[in-house]
C-alpha cells in the first residue's frame, strides 16, 4: 500500500508514498475524495492525516509518525512465548471499538462515514509509552477483494460475507476486530478455514472453535462477533459501551494486575493455612471421637453397677430386723406393766381416786422413793369411766 518515510526536520510527523499503478479516471476520482476525507478525521484512536499531496503517478500523505505496530508487539509476544495480559488486550478491545464506532458513524450505519475493510495488526499503531492504540490504513481500499495481495495475505481477518459475496460493512470491520482480539488472547491466528474454500466452511449451524480462549469475559465477546449474519453482530459503539468500564491507561492495568496476583498469592496462602487447620482439627476431633465411644462401650459392659446407682442404700440388717420385732413383742407388757405399777403407788399415797400416769416417771427413784412422788411425773385426776382397771 505504500512506503513511509521519516520527515527531516519533524520527528512527530512521517509521509506516506503511494504509487498510483494504473488506476483509471473512475477509481482516481474515489481515491482523491478518500484521501480528502481523511483529512477531516478528528479522534484520537484514528490516525491522523495533516496533508495530501499529488505528484504524476504518486500521493503522499503527511501524518503522524508511530515506531511501533500492534503487529511487532505480537511478534515479540510469539518469540518468547508470552501471552499478553488481560488487561492490554480489553485496552485494545476498547480503543480500537471507540475509534471504529467514530468512522462507522451513527448507530454503525456508514453514511458519509468509512468502512476499514483492512483492519489487522499491522495497521494498528501503538504510542510511544505504549498506552494508546491507533488505526491506520485507511483510503485507498474500499474494495477489498482489488486491493491487490491484500486479500491474499490477510484473508483470515476478513469477515465471511466480504469472502463470499464482495459485501463489505461496518459488521466486516467488527469482525477483523475479533480475530485480532482472538490473535491477542492466543498468540496465533484463528483457522477457520482449514485450507477449504469458505463456501464450504461458512454453511448454516457454522460455530467458531474457541477452546483456546481461556478468558470467559473475552470469550463470550467473540462468540457474539463471530457469526454470519452481519446484523447479529454487535456493533463497535456497542463493544465500545460493554468495555468503558476498561477506560484505565494499561500501565495501571499492569500495577493493578501484579497487586491483585500479589494478593491472590497472599489469600492462597492463608486458605491453604486454614485447610491445615481443619485438617488438624478433624483429627483432633475424631480421636476424642474415639474415646467418647470407648466410655460409651465401657458403661454398656457394666450394667449391674451402673443400675445400683439408683438403688437407695440398705442401712437395715438381719440382727436389726430381729431386735425391732423382739421389741414390738414386748412393748405391750411393759405398758402393761407401767399401769399397774402406777395404780400400786396411786394406792401408796392412798389417793381418794383411781390415777393414770401419762409421763414416764424415772423408774430408779419410783423404787427408792415409793412414799414420794417420781420426780419428772405428775397425777392427773380421772373420771371412774376412764380409769384403767387393775388386773
């Protein structure tokens, strides 16, 4: 598509040398009117042009000047076998959407806006601290299939409708957005076509192979890129507006990766500390477990002490037994006994009324002291009914 030059004199600024091979007065017509529209573009994730100048079978094009191609930096990525990071890759995702959804115009419907047709990592430019993504290429291709080797060598960015039936629209440019995104996540380029011609491949029921995407986030945003029908796809302000929650410089991204690994490492490590723990204590506790049922089983081969427990102590014995009916034998007659003893000294002390003694008197002092009354008693007068009768 051209040769770039450095400016002598003006280290932001490099000029594109396109030579016109053979176009005829219809395609030079379109070609000028392109070149004058780039001139418009006003956004930073589009390159931007500053001059068109035409000479006998050449333009050059002034812009600005960006060292780096999202192409070299996937090289360098696929040299030492290191992916790139979630965090650059949704960057990417989001710039080149915001820039894509700016030329497509209102809605994604081109009206007097561009349709890319060539979108691929060599013409994504890259800033030089490396935070912003810029497109470039565009003009000078708006068919695609007549753009000389282009299609032959970058066919594997190009949407299925543009293989199969030369129709190019912002849904194609959508679709050259995910195989970037898909080359990004996985350092190769997606195969869909295998070597087979795409009419065979792009039938009704065709669903992409993305088992090499790991990132769900990212995968699920290509499963709706990559279907046939244009109309499904989701269009570039809308990929725009999923992902402007991503507006942090990729710098930031990076700092805020390496501190969220660093905590992923440091709540790892406590989990795994925790495990132990709970291992320890499961084996604490069944040990306890273990002699909990030893007591258990203990106390079951003892029944016969375990149930006198509840008895209540026998305090009583045979000799006891024999001495307590001995003596309810002989309670009567000493009753007996005392009465008449009473009426003898009732008789003594020739009391003019028959008397009951209703204490007991000291038997010891009634033998010495019959004329006297027992200390510790008293007489007590009663009617002849009550009166015990003597014997």
């Amino acid at each position: 598509m051209g040769t770039v030059y450095s400016l002598r004199g003006h280290p932001s600024l490099a000029v594109k040398e396109i030579l016109l091979d053979g176009p005829d007065k219809r395609d030079l017509g379109a070609i000028r009117l392109e070149l004058a529209a780039l001139l418009d573009l006003s956004n930073p994730g589009v390159l931007k042009h500053h001059q068109v100048v035409e000479g006998e079978g050449l333009i050059y094009v002034v812009m600005n000047r960006h060292d780096k191609t999202l192409e070299r930096l996937l090289t360098e990525h696929k040299r030492r076998k290191i992916p790139m990071s979630a965090g650059v890759v949704l960057s990417v995702l989001r710039q080149i959407a915001a820039a894509l959804a700016y030329l497509h115009g209102v809605n994604g419907v081109s009206v007097n806006g561009f349709v890319h047709r060539d979108l691929r990592p060599a013409n994504v430019l890259i800033s030089a601290d490396g935070e912003y993504f810029v497109i470039a290429g565009l003009g000078l291709c708006k068919d695609a299939l007549r753009c000389g080797s282009t299609i032959v060598s970058t066919a594997v960015y190009v949407a299925p409708e543009v293989l199969l039936h030369n129709e190019a629209s912002p849904a194609s440019d959508v679709w050259s957005l995910g195989v970037i995104i898909y080359e990004l996540v996985t350092l190769r380029r997606p195969d869909f076509l295998e070597g087979k011609d795409p009419k065979d491949v792009f039938v009704d029921g065709w669903r992409p192979d993305l088992s090499g995407v790991t990132d769900g986030f990212i995968k699920s945003v290509l499963e709706r890129i990559f279907v046939l029908e244009p109309e499904r796809r989701p269009t570039a302000r809308e990929l725009h507006e999923t992902l402007a929650t991503f507006d942090i410089p990729v710098s930031e991204l990076g700092h805020r990766c390496v501190a969220l690994e660093d905590k992923c490492s440091v709540l790892e490590a406590a989990l795994n500390g925790a495990n132990a723990n709970i291992v320890l204590l499961k084996d604490e506790l069944k040990v306890e477990s273990d002699k909990v049922t030893a007591l258990e089983a203990a106390l079951e081969n003892r029944p016969s002490k375990t149930s006198s427990l509840g008895q209540e102590p026998r305090l009583k014995t045979p000799g006891i037994d024999a001495l307590e009916g001995r003596t309810k034998n002989t309670y009567p007659q000493c009753r007996h006994e005392k009465v008449r003893l009473c009426n003898s000294v009732a008789q003594q002390l020739r009391l003019p009324f028959n008397l009951r003694l209703t204490c007991y008197p000291s038997w010891s002092v009634l033998h010495t002291r019959m004329t006297q009354r027992p200390s510790g008693c008293y007489l007590k007068r009663e009617s002849p009914a009550s009166v015990i009768s003597r014997e």
